[in-house]
C-alpha cells in the first residue's frame, strides 16, 4: 500500500476536496435541487403540495427512510419528458466534476416514473445523454445502473426489466433501493439471476437499516459485487471476516446515515471501525440534495468529525476506483494520478 506522507491537518479539508475519486452511490433523482424541482414543476405545469423552494427544503427534516422516501417521490413528480431527465443528470455531473469526481457509477429507479406513465426510453436516453456529455465536456466517465424499488413486487421488477432490456448498451448493471426493512434481497432472487444471466453487474442496498442477515443473502441469494451502505455489518464478526477477506465493495454515505439517524451524530459512524477492519469502504453522497451534501461534503464532515487522516483518505479514495466497474488499465490510471495528488500535498505545493 502507497505510504502517504504526513499531510498538516491544516491542508487535509483541501486535499479531500482536490483528491480525484469515484462515486458509486448516488441517486440521481436523489440530487435533484428544491430549486430544479420548482423550475421543472413550472416549465411542465406541475403542482406541487410546497408553497415555494424554502417550504420544500423546510420539509427536509426526516426521521428515517420512510419519511424521507415520501417526498423523494413527491419530487420525482415533475419529471416528465426527456429534457428533464438529462437537466437532473447534467445538474449532478457538473457538481460531481467539481467534486474532483472522475468516476460515477449512477443509480436510477425506473419505477418510480413509469408507475406515472413516463416511457422506459425517456428517463434511460435522457440519462444517457448527459452521461455520454459528462464525458466529452466535463472529462467525467459516467454510467447508469437500473435499480428496482424494493417495495415493490418481484414480478414488477421483472416487468421492469423485460422494459429496460432494449436498452442494455445504456446500463451497466442492476441494483436495489427504497423500503429495506421488511424486503429482504431473497425476494428479488429471479430478477438478480435474469440480469446476471444477461451479462450485467449486480448490486444491492443492504444493512443500512436492515440486519446483517440481509448482506449474507445479498452476497449468497442474489450474488452481488458490491454492497450499498454495509454498516451493520459491524454486528456480525462473521460477516466482517469475510467482507474483509473477499474485498467486497461496501458503499458508505455518512451524511446520509446522520440524516436518517442510523447514527445519532457523524462522531459516532462506524466508518473508522470498518476500514481498521480492513474491508473495501468508500465514501458516497447517496441523496445529497436531501442529506446536506455532495461526496466533497460528506468527506470533509466525516474526516472532522471521525478524527480520520490522510492515509485513511488515500485508502478510501483509491477503493472507489477498486470498487469501480470500470477496464483495470482505467483503474491504475487513476490511481496513479491520486498517488500524484498525495505527493504534491506532501510536498507542499498546493
């Protein structure tokens, strides 16, 4: 492993800004801004139950995942054609590339526009659109991965994916989102080994709030390469021992546990835990136009309140390009350009 010199706490905020680094949990209709909402309410005559931007940020106040599904999907309400599709994913893209984000593996939940009536092709090829942009103008790769709502049927989420299937050379692989408590991954086994079978990567939301008990059959029912938030696993020694030894990808969103108190206080995340264990962590925004912030944000808190260093940056930064689905010459370029990163803030020069 790259030994990363000292870094004066001073400069650390910084260089967790500047640091190149991938993001592998975001959901896009999760970062669509009060503002972009109320501009896309008008521009498709949308009415929505919030007087203006501040009562709807006001709102934002949640209790945990439930409460705050309910006005995700009150927001993903003015989505309707094209257009707004590629607005929403060019707003994140251009955040991510400010971010210092040169990867970006982005959620996107089909059902929750085609159980209203929008077309299986205008949310993927508006996505696709900005992603294929993303690239060319902001230097950002970019790809989609088609998720399925959890409390939902099995068999809408095959419906799903029969739906998405014309549209393969435009996702790279399947996950799982919205409801955990309750919908155990099992339940999604079929869909998961249709995908598989396709060729595409798999991935799954499990132990955010649910029990460790829903990461073993995510890993053993529905085979994932990577898992989505993880943090209970820290309850189950058996679990962390084979986390660690497989190099299973956990994606982690601080801010987000904080919001939806899975933990009371960002001071008291288990993310320290988890790398001193030595398992695959990375650091994402998840919703971060509902959580109070990007993957800058959630790096820069967490570090401060975690008491985290500069080596635990460098690990960190360097497992989301492990954990990337993405060509191994692809990967070691940027590791290579992150290790450049680390020395030049070693050296002083920033």
């Amino acid at each position: 492993m790259f030994k990363v010199h000292a870094v004066a706490t001073v400069n650390l905020p910084k260089l967790l800004r500047e640091m190149p680094k991938a993001e592998l949990h975001i959901h896009i209709e999760g970062s669509l801004e009060p503002e972009l909402i109320f501009a896309l309410a008008e521009r498709n005559g949308v009415k929505l139950p919030y007087a203006n931007v501040e009562a709807l940020r006001a709102a934002y106040a949640f209790t945990n995942l439930q409460s705050f599904l309910d006005i995700y999907y009150a927001g993903a309400s003015v989505l309707l054609h094209e257009q707004d599709f590629y607005d929403m994913a060019w707003a994140y893209l251009q955040r991510a590339a400010a971010d210092h984000v040169v990867h970006t593996e982005i959620f996107f939940d089909p059902q929750t526009h085609t159980e209203r009536g929008v077309p299986m092709a205008t949310v993927i090829n508006g996505l696709h659109r900005a992603c294929a942009d993303a690239q060319t103008q902001l230097g950002v790769s970019a790809q989609l991965i088609l998720c399925f709502l959890r409390h939902l049927s099995e068999e809408a989420a095959l419906h799903t994916f029969q739906e998405a299937l014309p549209f393969k050379d435009k996702f790279i692989g399947v996950g799982l989102d919205s409801s955990e408590v309750g919908h155990p991954p099992e339940k999604f086994k079929n869909v998961f080994a249709l995908a598989h079978a396709h060729g595409l990567h798999l991935v799954a939301h499990a132990g955010e709030e649910g029990p460790p008990a829903y990461m073993w059959s995510a890993l053993d029912v529905l085979r994932v390469e990577r898992i989505d938030h993880g943090v209970q696993a820290v309850h189950d020694a058996a679990l962390m021992a084979r986390l660690a030894k497989d190099r299973t990808p956990l994606t982690v969103c601080p801010l987000s546990n904080q919001k939806l108190c899975v933990f009371p206080d960002l001071k008291d995340h288990n993310i320290g835990q988890l790398l001193d264990a030595g398992l695959c962590v990375t650091i994402n925004s998840d919703d971060p136009a509902y959580f109070g912030g990007y993957i800058n944000d959630n790096f820069v808190q967490t570090f401060e309140a975690a008491g985290l260093t500069a080596q635990h940056a460098y690990v960190l930064a360097r497992n989301s390009f492990e954990a990337s689905f993405v060509t191994e010459a692809q990967r070691q370029k940027w590791i290579h350009e992150l290790k450049l990163c680390f020395e030049r803030f070693a050296e002083g020069d920033h």
